[in-house]
C-alpha cells in the first residue's frame, strides 16, 4: 500500500466545494469517483483545504491510499484523462504512510482577487470580485499589516465554526494592484472558517474609505464576529498552495 | 437620430461567434435583442471585428442609430443591466452619423495567449491555447520581426475569404511571456479571414522547433495558404481594441 500525494487546480464555479455534499458535484467526489475507476479500487482521498463553493485552488493538496501499479508520478497524467477541464491534477508522488496534508505543520496561501473599474470584464467574472467604488490600496496595506504575526482571529471567523483554537499565525499578508486586479495574498499556519474572505470583507471597507486602517487593532480585541466586515464573495478567492516544512517538501 | 458607438467586451466561449447566424446565439444577435427592448426601437448593430465562435473581446466596435431619449453615456449602464454576464459594454458615445466601424480607417490590436506549461490551468482553459510542448520565445520574436510592414498576406488567410486584396500593413508584432502564458500581440490596418489564428499557428510551428524562424519571408512570397502554419484554434484569441485615428478617438 502506498501513500500518494496530489497538487489539484480547479475552478470551482460548477462545485458545491471540495468536501462531498449530500447533493451536488464536488471536487472531492470527483476524485474519488475517477481515481476509483483509475485504480479499479475504492479510493477516498483527504483534502488540505476545503474550500467553500465557487472558490479556486490553483494547488490544494490531498492524498490517497492505493496498491496500483501506476508508477505515483504517472498517476496525474492517467487522472486528467478522465477528469472534466476544471480539475486538472498538477503532480503525484508517493509520501511517507503518516502524511496527513491536515494534520501535518504547513503553510497555506491563499489570494483574493478584486477587480476594480468602472464595468466589469467578462473573462474576470468567475475568478475575480467586482467592484467599481474606488479602492485606495495604500490604506488597505496599512490595514493588512495589523494582521500579520499571530493572534486570536475570533472576529474573522465564522460563527457556527466548531474548533479548538482561533489563534492562527499570518506569515505575510500583502495588497498589490497590477492594473485594474488587486490581489490580497496571504500566508498563514492555517485558517478559520471565512477567515481569509472576511479579512477581504474588512479590507474592502477599508480600501472605500467605510472603516478606517487603524480599525484592525480593535477588531481583534473584540473577538467578535461582528467586529469585522462582511464575508468578501466566495468566487474572488484561490487556493494558491502549501507548504509542508522539514517533513515533506 | 444618432449614432452610438459602443466599446464591447466578451468571452466568446459560448456563442457562435459575432455574426448573426441561421441557428445558435451570437454577440451581434443579442446586442440586437437587448436595444431593440431598451429603446423599443429595432436594432441592428455594426460591428468592426465579426469574431469567430470562441474568440473573445475586450474592446470590440459596434454601432447602430437610435431615437432614444437615454443620453448616449448612459446607454452603457442601461445596457449592462440586461445582457447577460459574459458580455458588458464598456463604454457608450455618440459619433458622427457617417462612421462606420469597417469602412473607416483604424488600428486593430488583438492578442493570441499560449499557456505553456506541463499541465493545463483551470482558470484559462477558456482564455489561452494550451501546450506542454517547450517554446522557444527568442525564436519566435525573431519570426515575428518579419512579418511586420507592408505585405500580401495571403498566405495567412483562409483559403475561402473573398477579398479585393490581400495586402495588409502590420505595425508591430511581439512576443512576450510572463510565467507560464506567452502573448503574441499584432497590431495591424486590418487582417484577413484567420490571420491572426494562422500567424500565431505558423509561430507556434517555429517555438517547436518544427519550422525555422528564416521561413517567414518565404512564406510571404509563396502567397499560398499552405505555405503558412495551421490556423491555432480560436479559444486563445481576444480581440483587444481599435484605435480609429483622426477621424475618432
């Protein structure tokens, strides 16, 4: 038996999210779907990251447990042939048997994309947020920047999420604006719940001038959702990719 | 009556094409269809670039005559709110009654985007042709250099185009890669049937190495479609703007 490790891209407009659903197409269920007709074995893979509905992964991670005789950087090449275009598996390997891509240490990085002008652009609409009020990017970073390091996240969580801690570390977390896209990238420990799309939602209120920059500080003080701006749409967000440290590069 | 001129952007993915056709849903058709209900008056567009099914705009031409009372910077937004989301209007004007997007002189600039990488991205399997195949831009920038100038194109065009002549003036051809996507960016006086699709066909054939970059001058003099490359497919083609000199800004 050996443990095999997937780097998956997909656009996820046409999902119900990665994790499996009682109704609806998943990224997940599609995995399994094909990788079980691929190994002619019932695979259930586990996911790093379990993105929302409409939200994109240019390299979320998951592994599976297999006996195929598939050579493990083969596997990619066999499973495009059979998934739909909005997932494309981007490499395979085999990893040590404990890998674990949710309990193993790692950094995620996520980016949340804003498309500002005064109309929107067609071949943006599914990956991009929308928004013709200006956005001052400068008060933006200075927002971004209160953020970074690590602190209780409560405010920019998501009510009904269930987990032990909302203390998480943000690496960096930056604001770059290449013509009309503005990218919010960030790197962190782990996320909560929305975290990423509610720092969005609260960085946007602070690019339109709504909330002032120097609001961040007292939004973490208050551990309260409420505190923070609203959840940004799910379709700005990416998925960019992990890392996993010393144990697995 | 005026004239309007309309700035139009779409994704080509799902129409067939600009042109109003016996069966299937074009640009042109819905445009027709969404003024004739906001002026309630009937439309018929003129378009400068009649794209093939898949090809994508940013900044296509149209113009038609209207009676209506809405100013001509409005028609923009009011127009917005009933097409669909992958085509918008990116700018509305009034213009001389004798302008015509065709007949007048321009500058048409358009962009054919390659992924190339060794798997597919999601996000641009809409937007960009796709090849794992390894291309040499230098080469390609060479090839391109002659093409630029005065000359009979009809190498580069479809064999079933009837046109008075087959002589095109191109003023700047480049090729310019940034990650994974290399553009090729043409700006011409006009361009036959498929010119661009089969110069970015015949530039592809030569970042192979299947071609050299010395066959382009002797592409041109053969004048003779099967000299040139194959015509690239459609979907990494986006129609970027046109500039109609004195005439109109």
């Amino acid at each position: 038996m050996k443990r095999i490790k997937l780097i998956v891209a997909y656009e996820g407009t046409n999902y119900q999210g990665w994790q499996i659903q009682p109704a609806g197409t998943t990224i997940e269920g599609i995995l399994n779907q094909k990788l079980t007709e691929l190994t002619s074995e019932p695979v259930a893979v586990i996911g790093a990251s379990r993105t929302d509905s409409g939200v994109h992964a240019l390299g979320n991670v998951a592994i599976f447990d297999t006996n195929t005789k598939i050579p493990p950087e083969k596997i990619s090449y066999a499973l495009n042939q059979r998934l739909p275009d909005d997932i494309v598996v981007q490499h395979s390997c085999e990893v040590p048997p404990d890998f674990h891509p949710r309990k193993c240490e790692s950094r995620k990085t996520y980016e949340y994309h804003i498309l500002n002008r005064t109309f929107p652009l067609p071949l943006h609409r599914n990956d991009c947020y929308f928004t013709y009020r200006n956005l001052d990017v400068e008060r933006m970073r200075q927002a971004a920047a209160d953020l970074v390091g690590t602190h209780d996240f409560k405010s920019f969580c998501s009510i009904h999420a269930q987990v032990k801690t909302t203390i998480r570390t943000i690496y960096s977390l930056t604001v770059c604006k290449e013509q009309d896209i503005i990218t919010i990238r960030v790197t962190g420990s782990g996320f909560l719940y929305n975290m990423v799309r509610i720092i969005a939602g609260t960085l946007l209120q602070v690019g339109t001038g709504e909330r002032s920059p120097l609001e961040m500080a007292d939004i973490l003080k208050a551990k309260d959702r409420a505190a923070a701006g609203p959840t940004a749409p799910a379709h700005g967000l990416t998925m960019i990719g992990i890392e996993f440290g010393e144990y697995l590069k």
